[in-house]
C-alpha cells in the first residue's frame, strides 16, 4: 500500500467563507436557553452566548455546534446544493396532509338527540322526524360529493344530534357508500359519533359488520358526565358506560373510543377525569378545550372559562398522565402525542385545527341534515345560531366544483396559512401549529385573527412550549415515554387525519 | 477461517476457466463444459469411462491417475480441495490457482466488481487498485449462469461497482434472469448515483429484491468527506442516496465505527432520521482490521467500550424513530446489553472466528465474534460469559 497519501482533517474542512442562514425562527425556551426550529419543523436548543455568536456569524467552523447547526439545516456554507434539495424533500414529507384533499366527511343524520348538553351547539330535543333528519335524497346527493373527492382514504363519520336516532339513514348510506366503492375502490372507513344511550345489539351488529368505529362521550366522573350532560333520567353516564361495555363486547375493545369535553366544572378535577377514562379500560385521553361555539359561546358564563384555567388544568392532567405511566401504566394524552409527533419525527401531522393551511374544506366537510355542506363542524354550529358564513353550498344545488373550489373555500384556505399571518410568520412555532379561520371570526370578527389576544395563540404557545421544556428537562424518562407516545396509533380521535 | 483458494500444477489449461464442482457424473455431454470433475469421488470409476466433455478434473494427488484420458485439462497436486462442494463455482487460472468464486452452502457469497474505487477510506479493507480490471465482467456474467438457483443472496461489492457503469446493469439484469430468488445487495459509496440518469437506469431493470448499502460516516461534509479522503463525497452521497430514493431503489445505510466516527454518532442518527427515514435499515459496524486499517490505525483505533454511550444513544434513537438498525461486528461482552437485541451474527463465515478467551461462554452461539483479522487487536474486554448474563 505504499505511495498512497492521506491527508489531514482540515484539508476537508468548508470554505473560509462567511456562512449563510438557511430560514429559521426562534424564541427563549426558558431564562437560559432558546431553541431554534427551521422550515421543516427541526429544532435544536443552544444558550444565549452560543446563540449570540451563531447569529453574528462569528461560530467556530470546528465548533461541534457549528457542525450541528449545518447538519440541521440551520446554515450553510459555501455553494453546497444539497441543503435546499434536502428541505425541499423534507417540507414535501411534512406537508404530505394535503396531497389527498378532503378525505374526512362528515354526515350529520339527525339534529335531534335525547341530551340537552349544556355547551352542545347544535342538537334538539324533539321528534320531528321530517324538520330534523337528513333524508335519503340529501344522502345520496352527499355521497356522489364524498365520491368526486380525490382522496385516496374515505373516512365517512355520521354525527348529530345523535346518530343512532336516525341509524335507517346511517344503514342506507353505509350501503350505498360500499357500493359506490366497489368501482371507486377507496380505502373506505367508517365512524359513529353516539352518546351510545340508544344503543341497540341490531345496531352494534350491523356497526360490526361493516367495520364500523365508535366514537362516544365521556366527560369524567359520574356526577362531572351527568352535570355536563342533562337527559332525562339524569342517566347519561350511566348509559354511556354501559354502552361502552356493550359495544366493547361486540366489537372489540380497539374498536371503541371516547371523547372528553373541557367544562368549567373540569377544571378543578384534572386527574379525576384521567383516572376515570383508565379505570374505563381506555389507553388515552385527548386534553380538547371548549369550543367557543354556538351555544357554548352563548352560555358561556355557565360553561365557559379563561385560558389561564384551562392551561392550568392541562399540566396537571399531564402531569398525572406521566405519573401513571411511570408507575407502569401505559396511556397516552392524545394532544400531546400529535404535536410531539410534529416536533419529533419528519413525517406530516395533519390535524384540522393544527395545519396550514387549516383543514376545513381541504381535508373535511361537514355535509349538515338540510343538504348544506361546510368547511367544518364549527362552521356548522355557527350556522345554526344564525350566521351560515362558513356554508360552502348545498349538495341540491351546488356543483362539486362550487362547493370545493369555490371562493369561500379559497378564502379560508387563503386566510389559514400561517407562513403569512401577522403574529404567525415570524413565530418560531409556525411549524407545529397551524390556525382556525372559523375559530377566529367566531370570536374575533374575522378570518385572520388577531395573535396578541387569541386564546388559540396563547393556548398553543403555552403547550408547545411546555412539551419542548419537557422533552429537554432533566428527566430522561420523558423523553423516553414521549417518544413511547409517537409510536403509539392515533385512538380516540375521529378528527384525526394523518 | 474458511479457505478459499489452493494452488497445483495445470496441465492443457491456456486460459481462465469457469465451472461448477461436480462429484455426481453428468449425463447429458452437452451439459457437462459447465462442469469441472472433482477427483475426490466414490464415482470416480464412472467418470473414468467417459470424461468427455467437462471442462477440467481437479486431483490432489502427485501424478495423473494412470486411467485419466489425456484430453482432459487437469490440474493436479492441488494441495487441498476439502473445501470445495458440489455446486461450488471455481476458476481456474492457467498458473494452476484455483479460486472459489461462489460457495453453494454459504449465505455471504460476495463478487468483487472491480478493485478500482473514487473513495479512499481510511479505513478500507479492500484498499483500491487503480489499474483497469474490466476483465473482470465476463468472468462475472459466465459465473451467473452456473450459480444456482437457490442461492439466497448474493453481495456485488468493489471497489466502487458503479465504476463499471453500463457492465455493472447488465450483471443486475443477468442476475435478475437468472437468479430470480435471490437478493442482491450492492456495497456502493452512492457519489455517481447523484446522476440522476445513473439511479433511473438501475430503476429499470426492476430488480425484484436489491438494496443499495451505502455509507455514511458523518452527519457533516468535513468527517465524512476526510474519513474517504474525498472532497464532496458527502455531498455527492446524498445526492445519490436521493436519486436512488426518488427512483424508487431501496438504499441501506452502513457506518463504521472508529475514532473518526463515534463522536458525532447520535448527531449521524438524527440526521440519518430525519433526511434518509427513507432508508430501508441503518446498519451500525465495527471496524475490520484489514487492509488500510494498519497504516491509519492511530487515527482510527478506539476500544469499542469506549464508545458504547455514543453507539447506545444512536441505535436507540433510530430505533425508537421506527429505523430498523443492526449492528455488525461487534461482541456481545464489550457491547451494552441493551443493544444486544439489535446484534447480528454478520461476518461472513469464512472470515469468522473466535478467541481462546471465549472458551466457557455461554452466549458464545449467539455472538457475531471476530474477524479472522481482529483476533490480533481486539477489545480489552473480551470476556467469557460463564452463566447466562
């Protein structure tokens, strides 16, 4: 092997030339350390004096945090191709939730319900049949919309009111859906949004056969479900856990999840709620607030509740999750599992109410019993306290192309992307986050929001910041349970897409 | 270790010749030019009667066999031949070598595309030639046709095999014809890959089962690029690894350990998790002591107990992100046992062994053990486990 030269580390080292920036945003983790995340959702925390110098461009080419920083696609150095064509790839990968377009379609069967919640926006106890359900017609104007989506997944969910009232329609277009998917050959999944008060073993039957999930409600404890959910009887706990055991024996444990809304009444029993979802057997709990919506705005003063509580009862809740799972219990705090899954991994997470673009109408319609198609849930609620602002048409008289490619979806979509919202695009967190237009012309007059008094803006800053604090604290058993989390399959969250 | 290769005395052998061991008589003559007879037979007597047509005998012995027709090319006084079975595909050069090219009963039948390389890594156990050995090819394509169709795997490895440009796809598409069971794994250092048209092509042969082992040493150009003593190798890597990935090809990643690299391992994993998640698996290798490695050893030599927080943090973390990894080449007793579930017996069997030191341990089955040419430096930790650990 004589004759062969090897050269030195240095002779390989970059240009002296002055590095670059490639984007990036940043914002103070905590009083010492500030974390850095570029376009693609990468992070990396450094100190203050590290941070100073990385700025005026003054790092060390042999400093380890210097090669970091290259690695991570924070800078670059010379006329290297590859960084951009490695972001270009990976921001493809993350925003992998829009290839497919509206995928989740939402079929609201019947308004009426047996419940007169307190913070529900839109159901009616009554049994006016013809006013309140959605008829075969409608249905099936909806499904041949479902159908012109080009997605490659279908996720039909039957919502009310309560479902289950009107389970003839639920049947029919069950059928006509599997039908319609013989020759559109979809991935075709179903899902039941129900209290499970009414629930029958015909019912779970045909749910079985058609491989059909269940979505149901729980709130917390007996007393904390029943004072949230009046029906008469006073029962409806009772009923649903019932329900749940029932279903679960029909269909298999995997098969049926629950949801929890956040009352004022929650808020001062965080880790009551979280015992009562593990002592129902489940293995998750998703943290959701309130929606300001419809009723729940309207009685806001019974229901409602400032940020600071609500963030409050979060880090308890999640903190006695981490307690369950350290002491050997497997669960998992769903809203925390898909932003971590957004800070962690370089896959795409669309969620609906955390992308950007937002998901409403790209990724989900709600198709309402009268035929009136929109964006999203809430944007139905809305409607039914009288502003149909967020209505995109009606499957009677309005084309697939109106509908989905309308001006008021392009509006909403337009006004979603947090990349060019004030207060968002310079937000070190823009890439985990995402925003609501509904949301913010229901409670702030218009589509594009105001950051500096969003609840949605604090809410989120507050918890992303407080998983990042998290993940690079002193116990290493987070990290390693978060990560536990990622791994896990999305449960319990019907929304869910991704 | 396995030996691969012996040495007698050719008689009427003019040029290089292929052919697979046989010690069953062949009975169609027009089948038996395939064939080269290994004298070493209870069947011996039947060939005698009729040797037409194969292409060479074998005999250990010190003379011709009295009964041995004279137009047979032979090679005798080979000094042993206990290693060769039937179905073992041999080349015997004129000088009287007799080399194995492809053993039926192993599972680590690697072809050596051509010593030629573009890298030099510090490291190399198979340092570059740069002489042209294109000769090399024919001798590959006729080896194909006698390999049998059961072979599980075979490794294509260099040198840098893509060097050898169109040849190296018409070995692919001649093994795809005719090994249509067999996996192929190709050891390529990616860089000529990043010509996109390069990736396309190897695309089109729609090879049913290939994976493209490539390394990557570095998370960064500097230690990467100086551990294969090339500028813009690292560059040049990635883009080939991204070429080959929009193709469609699938790419494994390989990374040897050594001082050089177990820095910024963890680093290296979360790069390879977030730019090449795409990767089919990451496999993480102790070094071989062979080859370059003696004249570098100072820049490269680290005890691996040395680097057991680094290799831990990385395989777990590749882990964990859902990568499958596994680590080669490394001995259960110097390795964390939480790693040991990602352990592979990996060194090729004729390259495998193990040390006095070993004697008594219990796990000793389940241990990749050494490379022939590690028994020399090795771990000062080697220990026998003597009850299960």
């Amino acid at each position: 092997m004589a004759g062969l030269t090897f050269y030195d580390r240095p002779h390989f080292s970059p240009a002296a030339t002055e590095y670059r920036f490639l984007p990036f945003q940043f914002i103070d983790l905590d009083d010492t350390r500030i974390v850095l995340v570029n376009e693609v959702g990468e992070h990396y925390v450094t100190d203050r004096p590290h941070f100073d110098a990385f700025i005026r461009k003054s790092l060390d080419r042999a400093d380890p945090i210097y090669l970091d920083l290259a690695a991570k696609h924070f800078l670059y150095n010379g006329d290297s191709t590859l960084p951009v064509r490695l972001l270009a790839t990976k921001y493809r990968t993350k925003r992998q939730f829009l290839a497919g377009f509206t995928n989740l379609h939402i079929f609201v069967v019947s308004l009426r319900c047996e419940h007169s919640c307190q913070y529900c926006q839109v159901a009616r106890v009554t049994s006016d049949r013809a006013k309140y359900d959605m008829s075969t017609e409608t249905a099936e104007r909806a499904l041949d919309l479902v159908f012109r989506s080009p997605a490659p997944t279908l996720k039909i969910e039957f919502q009310g009111g309560e479902a289950l009232l009107n389970f003839e329609l639920v049947q029919q277009i069950v059928h006509s859906a599997e039908q319609r998917n013989q020759i559109a050959g979809r991935e075709l999944e179903f899902v039941v949004a129900t209290n499970l008060a009414v629930v029958t073993d015909d019912m779970l039957a045909f749910i079985k056969n058609h491989n059909i999930l269940v979505s149901t409600s729980i709130d917390g404890p007996a007393a904390l479900h029943n004072a949230n959910r009046p029906r008469p009887g006073g029962n409806s706990y009772e009923l649903a856990v019932a329900g749940i055991e029932k279903a679960r024996q029909a269909l298999g444990y995997e098969r049926v999840s629950a949801l929890m809304t956040t009352t004022k009444l929650s808020l001062e029993c965080p880790e009551a709620i979280v015992d009562e979802y593990l002592q129902l057997g489940f293995s998750s709990l998703f943290l959701r607030p309130i929606s300001p919506y419809g009723f729940a705005l309207k009685t806001q003063i019974r229901t409602g509740y400032d940020r600071a509580s609500f963030l409050n009862f979060y880090v308890r809740a999640l903190d006695h999750i981490i307690d369950i799972n350290r002491s050997g219990t497997h669960f998992v705090e769903t809203y925390a599992q898909l932003l971590l899954r957004k800070l962690l991994t370089p896959y795409a997470t669309g969620y609906v109410d955390l992308q950007s673009p937002a998901g409403a109408g790209i990724n989900v319609a709600v198709y309402n019993y009268d035929g009136d198609v929109y964006a999203t849930d809430e944007a139905r609620m809305l409607a039914e306290m009288g502003d149909k602002t967020f209505r995109l048409g009606n499957v009677h008289s309005d084309s697939y192309e109106a509908i989905f490619g309308g001006e008021l979806l392009r509006t909403l979509v337009t006004a979603s992307c947090v990349e060019s919202l004030p207060g968002c695009a310079d937000c070190a967190f823009q890439t985990y986050c995402g925003c609501d237009p509904v949301e913010n012309y229901a409670v702030q007059g218009d589509m594009f929001g105001h950051r500096p008094t969003s609840d949605f803006c604090k809410r989120n800053m507050f918890v992303i910041k407080h998983l990042l604090q998290l993940y690079h604290g002193e116990d290493p058993y987070i990290r390693e349970l978060f990560w536990r989390w990622i791994q896990q399959p999305y449960t319990g969250v019907a929304e869910y897409k991704g | 270790m396995q030996r691969l290769h012996s040495r007698g005395t050719s008689v009427g052998i003019a040029e290089l010749l292929v052919g697979k061991v046989t010690r069953e008589p062949i009975a169609d003559p027009r089948l038996r030019a395939d064939y080269i007879v290994d004298s070493r037979t209870a069947n011996w007597g039947a060939f005698c009667t009729d040797l037409h047509g194969y292409s060479a005998v074998l005999v250990t012995g010190p003379s011709l066999p009295e009964d041995l027709p004279k137009h047979v090319p032979i090679v005798h006084s080979i000094s042993q031949l206990e290693y060769l079975a039937d179905g073992d595909v041999i080349a015997i050069q004129p000088s009287g070598n007799v080399n194995v090219l492809y053993r039926r009963n192993s599972h680590h039948n690697s072809i050596l595309m051509t010593e030629r390389c573009n890298s030099l890594c510090l490291m190399c156990s198979q340092p570059p030639q740069p002489d042209d050995d294109s000769y090399r090819v024919p001798i590959i394509l006729r080896l194909l046709d006698l390999i049998n169709a059961e072979c599980p795997e075979l490794i294509l490895s260099g040198g840098e095999p893509a060097l050898l440009g169109e040849d190296l796809f018409a070995v692919i598409e001649k093994c795809e014809r005719q090994l249509p069971n067999t996996t192929l794994h190709v050891l390529t250092n990616g860089r000529l890959f990043k010509d996109a048209r390069l990736a396309r092509r190897l695309a089109t042969i729609q090879h049913h089962d290939v994976m493209l082992g490539i390394p990557l040493y570095a998370d960064c150009a500097q230690v990467h690029d100086y551990v294969v003593q090339a500028s813009g190798a690292f560059e040049e890597t990635l883009h080939g690894l991204y070429s080959l990935a929009e193709a469609g090809v699938p790419v494994e990643i390989r990374v040897v350990l050594h001082r050089q690299t177990y820095e910024r391992l963890p680093q290296l994993a979360e790069f390879i998790y977030r730019n090449i998640p795409f990767a089919s698996q990451v496999v993480l290798m102790g070094m071989e002591m062979y080859g370059l490695v003696h004249q570098n050893m100072d820049a490269l030599w680290i005890d691996p107990i040395e680097y057991q927080d680094q290799l831990e943090e990385a395989t777990l973390s590749l882990a964990r992100g859902g990568m499958r990894v596994l680590l080669y080449n490394h001995q259960l007793c110097v390795l964390r046992k939480s790693l040991w579930p990602f352990a592979v017996k990996s060194i090729s069997d004729w390259k495998n062994t193990y040390i006095a030191t070993c004697d008594g341990c219990v796990v000793r089955e389940q241990c990749g053990g050494f490379f022939q040419s590690g028994v020399k430096r090795h771990s000062m930790h080697i220990r026998p486990f003597l009850q299960t650990p």
